[in-house]
C-alpha cells in the first residue's frame, strides 16, 4: 500500500528514546516537551527494560520500551524496541527467547522492530531467522554520532533481498539531547495516519504507510508496471535500490558533468540525451535501450525523477540525498 496515495495526515515523530527513567539526561516531561516544540507530533519514549508511563496535551505518545533480548551470531544481544505493549514484566521474564517475547507482543496487539542492526554488530543472517517484527532502524542518530554505526542500509537491502518485506525506521535514541555529541532530531519517521491516535499511527506503521527521513521531504510517490515517480524537497543524489548489482544512481556532480558534455556535443555511449530549460527548472531526459528517466531540478538541486522500463526483478527502493549528507527513505517495493 502507498501511503502518498491514502487520505490522512501526515505526522513526524520519534520511537526511540530515553529519559532518566533510564540512562537519558532528560525527564520524560523534558523528553516530551522538547519533542513538541520541535514540530514533532508523537513519541515513543522507550527506556532500557522500562515502560514509562506520560501524557502530554501537544504529543500523541505510544508506550515503548528498549529491551535486550536473545543472543546474536557474535554473542550479543538483539536491542528491540517494542511498542504498544506496557505488560514489562512479561516482557523481562521472555527476554531470553526472542522469538516468544516477540510473539508474545504480536499476540497482545503491539510491535516490533529492531534497534540499530550496525552498531549491535548483527549479520543478515541474525535478522533472516527472526520473523513478525516490522522493520528495522536504518538510521539511528545516536549511534551515529558516538561511533559511526548510525546507518543500516547493507542490513536492509540483505533480508529484502531474501524476500521478506522489512520497513526502514529513523530513530534518534538521544541520551543526551542537546549536550554534544547532540543525538536528536537526526532522524524521525513521517507516518499517515488516519487520525492522531497511538492505535491509529501503530496500524500505520504495521503497514508500512511512513517513510524515515533525517531532513529531506517527499512530496509525492507513485508506481506501477515497470514505472516510478517522485517529488521532494531539494535534494543532491538520487538512488534507486534493488537486490545484487541493479539499481539507478543520479548525483547533481554526475548531472552537471552531462550537461556540460552534452552543451559540447561530447556525449558517446549514451543512446539518447536532451535537456529542457525553462526559467530556472531544468528536465534531463536519459533513454538507454528501453529504459527511459527524467530528472527536474532547481537552483537548489533535484526536485523530481521517473523512470520507465526499470528492469529490477525483485524490488526497489527510493533513497534521497541533500547536501547536508542527511537521508530520505521511502518504503521498499516488491515486484
Ligand atoms: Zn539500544
Ligand atoms: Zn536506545
């Protein structure tokens, strides 16, 4: 289901988080507080093994908790974030079985994904033998900023890979909030929804309707029969993702060098290249064999793609890149 073509509103929030219920520097009151007045509008505050328990007038909040369960191909634990589901006890007395911690959740109406696959040094193999959980965070601020393990997109494209549709979640899992390394407001999920509620936004999410973003916004997405679009906020690089080596890649540095050889009549190699020029938008048009892409961009970088004819088999992926280094991803395709 594409949640850019359903009725609803779109709301930005955060689903990992801690407070001093744990081991962050924030009261859950500070934690919500901060969250409402930087446009978000609901929140998970998950502490380590700890449901906390608030309301805020501002924030539609979900109870969460981060528990460590299970045990990886290196000997570590799984960190799952579990949503929806305040029975903590239930949950600490099933931690050494994942899979029944995670029924447990499924059978009692909540959700699972799992926490920052780099940094918990997971194989893919790790997250293919786990099955009902929704997704997995493919960005983590916090873990970003500490040791460079805040990106998990090799985890994501490996069990897509395998068949097994997984959501991408960016999360900021701040300790420390504002204090440097700042770990918040690095990444959040925008999720439609049919109305502010905690079930509504957690249906959403079991069904894939949001997309994780650290800055970029998407407009608009369709697809259909070898066919697919966007819009956005300004963005540097485009990519389209698919299983082993097929996907599509355009950068502003690859657009620049083509429109230069294309003003001087240097272009070889490329069946077909034309570029339109109105006011201050530019469309480059790329036909190569069957397959057929449009570009659009303004004076602050791309805006717009399609593509006709794509030949991925399995599935794709749209992901977007501004000139901060800062991502978009919308949730995955399967043909
Ligand atoms: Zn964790
Ligand atoms: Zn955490």
């Amino acid at each position: 289901m594409n949640p850019f073509k359903l009725k609803g509103i779109w709301l930005k929030g955060n689903l990992h988080t801690h407070s001093t219920n744990s081991d962050g520097v924030l009261t859950p009151e500070q934690v919500a507080d901060f969250y409402a007045s930087n446009g978000h509008g609901f929140l998970s505050i998950t502490d380590h093994e700890k449901v906390t328990r608030i309301a805020h007038e501002k924030l539609v909040l979900i109870p969460g908790i981060e528990t460590s369960a299970g045990e990886t191909r290196l000997g570590y634990g799984y960190h799952l974030v579990v949503l929806g589901v305040e029975d903590e006890e239930t949950i600490q007395r099933l931690r050494r079985s994942i899979e029944e911690l995670i029924d447990f959740v499924d059978e009692n109406d909540g959700l699972v994904f799992v926490a920052h696959p780099y940094w918990s040094g997971l194989t893919i193999e790790d997250l293919i033998k786990l099955k009902k959980y929704i997704g997995i965070e493919v960005y983590n601020t916090g873990c970003d900023v500490e040791c460079a393990k805040g990106f998990s997109m090799v985890h994501w494209d490996g069990v897509l890979a395998h068949n097994r549709l997984i959501y991408g979640l960016a999360v900021d899992d701040a300790h420390r909030y504002v204090s440097p390394p700042v770990d918040a407001l690095g990444g959040w999920v925008w999720v439609k929804t049919e109305t502010p509620s905690a079930e509504a936004i957690m249906d959403s999410l079991r069904r894939g309707l949001f997309y994780a973003s650290m800055g970029p916004r998407v407009d608009d997405f369709s697809h259909g029969d070898g066919f697919v679009e966007a819009s956005f906020t300004p963005v540097d690089r485009v990519d389209l993702v698919s299983d082993n080596g097929w996907g599509l890649s355009i950068s502003l540095e690859v657009y620049e060098k083509l429109r230069e050889m294309l003003e001087a009549k240097e272009l070889k190699g490329v069946s077909e290249v034309e570029l339109n020029v109105e006011d201050e938008v530019e469309e480059l048009y790329i036909r190569m064999g069957d397959l057929k892409a449009l570009v659009r961009k303004t004076m602050d970088g791309f805006t717009y793609f399609s593509v006709k004819n794509y030949g991925f088999k399995k599935y794709f992926r749209v992901e977007l890149t501004d000139g901060k280094g800062r991502k978009a991803w919308i949730n995955p395709v399967f043909l």
